[in-house]
C-alpha cells in the first residue's frame, strides 16, 4: 500500500515540476485543433 502511495506522490512531484510544459502543450494542442476544425467547416460549405 505504502507502495501506491509512494507512486501517486513522485508522480504528484513530476506533474507539479513539468506542469508549465503539460500546460502550454495543451494549449498549442487546443489552438491547433482550433484551426484545423475552422478549415474543415470551411470546406464543407
């Protein structure tokens, strides 16, 4: 059990160190999706 805990903690710590990088990641993954879906609706039409 002190295992998981141990697991879900290191895994708590990577997340809090990287998080600026996961964040503006996301962020370039929802702008590029943005525009990607714009230029579908525009063929479509």
């Amino acid at each position: 059990m002190s295992n998981t805990i141990l697991d879900n903690t290191s895994l708590f710590t990577l997340t809090y160190k990287w998080r600026r990088k996961i964040i503006m990641v996301s962020f370039i993954a929802a702008v590029i999706a943005a525009v990607v879906s714009l230029f579908i609706t525009n063929k479509y039409k």
